[in-house]
C-alpha cells in the first residue's frame, strides 16, 4: 500500500515536470517568435526610412551655353573643316590654343591617311587634352571636329559634291567641350579627364564601317594599354533644336551600365531630352574604343533633317541643346561612381 501511494506520488510529480517543461518551452517558443516579429518590424522600418531619405543633390558647376554657342559659330566661320582644307588648317590652331589655355597637358596626334573615295592622302591630327593628369580615375569626353567632304544627303547633285558645313555633325560636340574644358581649369572635379577631338570621323564610305571614324581607330590603335578609363562620353549631333538622345546600340551592348548611370543623371537633372527608347547601332567614334576595352557611350541624334547636307548650319542648333548636354556631362565628371 505503501509502495502504491508513493508510486503514485512520483507519477504525479512527473507529470508537474512534463507540465512545467512543456510550459517553458512553449514561453520559450513564444519569446523567439516575439523577437523575429519585431527584428522584422525593426528590418522594414529601417529600409522604409532608408528609401525615404532624400538623394543629395549631384555638383554640376554653371555651363555658360552662350560662351559654348559661340565656339559653335566660330568653327563654322572657318568653312567646312575637311581634312587638308584651309579651313582645317585653321580650325585646328583655333582649337589648340583654345584648350592650351585650360587643360595640363595637350597633345598633337598627327597621322597620314588616304581617303577611299578620293585617293587623296591627308594630315589628320587627333587633340588630347588632359586635366589632373596625376589622378588615377578618369574620364573620356569626346567630340569629332571635322566636316564630311560631301554632302551625299542632297537630292541636287550640284549641292552633293558640296562639303558639309557640320554646325551640328562635328562643331556642336566640340563646342560643348570647350566650354566644359574652361569650367575644368576653374573648379578641378575629383577625377582626370581627358578630352579628345577626333579627326577623320566623317569621310566614310557608307556600309564600309572601316572607313569611319578613322581618328578614333588610330587611337585606339596606339594607346598606351595602361589607359582605362572608368567611363568615357561622345558628344556627336547634340545641338539639334529639337533633341531628342536615345540609348544607341552599339552603346547598350557593349556598356549598359554606363548608359543607365548617365540617363539616371539626366533623370535627376529633370534634362527630358536623354529619353528611354532605343536606337539601333550607328558607327561612330565610340566604336573604336569600346573595341579597345574604352566603356565609351555615344550620345548622339541622328533624327536630324540637314545630317549630311549644306543645310547643317548654327540656325539649325540651340544654345539651350548645347547646355542640357554639357550639364549631364559635367554631373558625370563632379560627382563619379
């Protein structure tokens, strides 16, 4: 009898331990399950804040887009700068003094080549101008300044043997440069930039894409193969009244990335121009240099009306086209990834 009662006994303090263990565990289930409740609260309020804080405004230094106008009209006032023309000639002592007055460092690259359609063998001189050359990250702006021979997109067969005035094909990108090298010698940007004016670009035999853009293949060809720079930009046909610069093929093949980091600036900028549709590859200056590992973007419309005629003259241009572009470039030099 007395066995039983405390056989009994012991089972029911092992039923107080069962209870009691069970009711821990259960405060314990209960406790994690509290902590991952408000550790998630605690994740969602954090990344709500976090996208809540406001994008702190990207350092574009004033564009003047009368100054950049006027280097437009002073190189048309030369003529139409085609290869062993005089009006070459003295474009380009215009531009080297120009940029000798701003930049470190400018460099003469001078190359003979003979044009296909022609025969004729011509000087062609590539210009780089450099800016805090002892800085390692770098930029690439680029621009061609040179005129086609012909204007082959004139129905008048007179007016076709005519060379191109190239306010908008050549001198619109040149003259955004200019500007963007003096606002470089006044407020130097965190990074090196180099600025370079391709000669030779516009003399190609269309659907023979070798014939294009020599200048920038002849440098391509002979960079130093330490020169990487983290991003470059050609400015080309960027002065049309009516811009419109879409992603261009070749660009978002090979350098996506870049395209999505500058259109995300003109984006922040409220610059509607830099629109989100997609034009198909066009053979230009980048071309060489995305070959060459270069990650250059090619901001360029070529939904323009006088493109290859005697018609592409400063009327055509704005100095308001001008200025949208040299802001979005200058935001990509004064505030780097």
């Amino acid at each position: 009898m007395v066995v039983t009662i405390l056989f009994a006994e012991e089972t029911k303090n092992h039923n107080r331990i069962g209870l009691n263990l069970q009711k821990n565990r259960t405060r314990s289930s209960l406790k994690i399950t509290f902590f991952l409740i408000c550790f998630a609260v605690v994740v969602v309020f954090e990344s709500a804040c976090e996208s809540q804080k406001p994008v702190a405004p990207l350092k574009v230094p004033a564009f003047d887009k009368h100054n950049a106008f006027a280097h437009l009209t002073n190189q048309v006032a030369f003529g139409a700068r085609v290869p062993g023309s005089e009006a070459h000639a003295a474009c380009l002592a215009y531009l080297d003094s120009t940029l000798n007055e701003y930049a470190e460092s400018v460099v003469q690259q001078s190359f003979e080549h003979t044009i296909e359609q022609t025969g004729e063998t011509v000087q062609l001189t590539n210009l780089i101008a450099s800016f805090g050359t002892s800085i390692g990250q770098r930029v690439l702006l680029a621009a061609h300044w040179d005129c086609r021979p012909w204007a082959d997109s004139e129905i008048d067969s007179v007016k076709a043997k005519q060379p191109v005035p190239g306010a908008n094909d050549g001198a619109s990108g040149v003259a955004v440069l200019l500007e963007i090298a003096r606002i470089l010698k006044n407020d130097p940007p965190p990074v090196g930039v180099d600025i370079i004016f391709f000669d030779g670009e516009d003399f190609g035999i269309h659907g023979r894409d070798e014939t294009w853009a020599v200048g920038a293949q002849h440098f391509a060809s002979k960079k130093d193969p330490r020169y990487t720079p983290q991003i470059g930009l050609l400015l080309d046909m960027i002065g049309d009244k009516n811009l419109k610069l879409m992603k261009e093929g070749y660009s978002m093949h090979y350098a996506p990335g870049v395209v999505d980091f500058v259109w995300s600036y003109a984006s922040r900028l409220g610059i509607s121009e830099f629109v989100a549709e997609e034009t198909g590859p066009i053979t230009d200056d980048h071309l060489p240099l995305l070959k060459a590992g270069i990650p250059c973007i090619n901001l360029i419309d070529l939904d323009y009306a006088y493109h290859h005629t005697v018609e592409d003259t400063p009327d055509k241009c704005s100095p308001e086209s001008l200025e949208k572009v040299g802001k979005v470039a200058l935001a990509v030099v004064y505030n780097p990834q």
